[in-house]
C-alpha cells in the first residue's frame, strides 16, 4: 500500500458553493418535516393500537394496507415519484405500525391470564 497526497483541492465557485448550500438547507428542513411528520403519524397509529386491542381486532388490516399501498402509489405518480419506492417505504411503515400494535396488543393482556386461540377466539397474527 503506497500513500500518495489526496487529490488537490480545486477552486469551488463561491456561486456555486453558495448554491450548493442553499439546497443543502433546503434538504435538512425537508428531513425535518419528514421526521416530524412520521412522528405525528405514529401517534395516530399508536391510538388506532390502543382502540384495536382494547377491541380484540387484529393488528393488521391486509384489505385496508393493500388500499393504502394503491393510493400512496398513485400519489406517488402524480407527484413524479417512483411508485415502486413510494410503495417500499410504506411497507416498511406499515411493518413497523403492524409490530407497535401487536406490542400494545400484547400489555393490553391482563397479567395472569392466560391467552387462548381455541374457537371463538382471535390471536393478533397479523390478518
């Protein structure tokens, strides 16, 4: 392994690095709103886990995930978004909504009872 000097440095354009971090600003404040944003929206889905346990309704809902993957994919066109990218991260949403639910499910359980999914009776598999 030879070492060798890191590639000179050339000249940047003070326009240009003013450009450059102005969309950078531009970025952090989206990341901002994004984070923001799913944070609201896991305080909603936190409550909607609350109402399903206290309900014994399963954590997921395979019916309402598929139409919401189709809206999102179809917003994600109109905004000239890759649907398919659009349609991943909402997958990884709805995983992640799907597991806070079957945690609230869980502790909603009364200590010392015991859980049964003999007939007439739902278990949070994930449906």
């Amino acid at each position: 392994m030879t070492t060798s000097d890191p590639a000179p440095q050339t000249e940047v354009d003070p326009a240009v690095r003013a450009e450059l971090g102005r969309l950078r600003d531009s970025i952090d404040n989206i990341d901002a709103a994004v984070v923001h944003m799913l944070a609201e929206r896991f305080k909603a889905t936190q409550q909607v886990g609350h109402l399903k346990a206290q309900h014994a309704l399963p954590p997921a809902d395979p019916a309402r995930e598929a139409r919401q993957i189709e809206r999102l994919r179809q917003l994600a066109e109109n905004a000239k978004l890759d649907p398919a990218f659009a349609e991943k991260f909402l997958n990884f949403i709805i995983s992640e909504v799907i597991r806070h639910h079957e945690q609230i499910a869980a502790e909603a359980v009364p200590s010392g009872a015991v859980e049964s999914s003999g007939p007439g009776k739902s278990s949070p598999s994930g449906d």
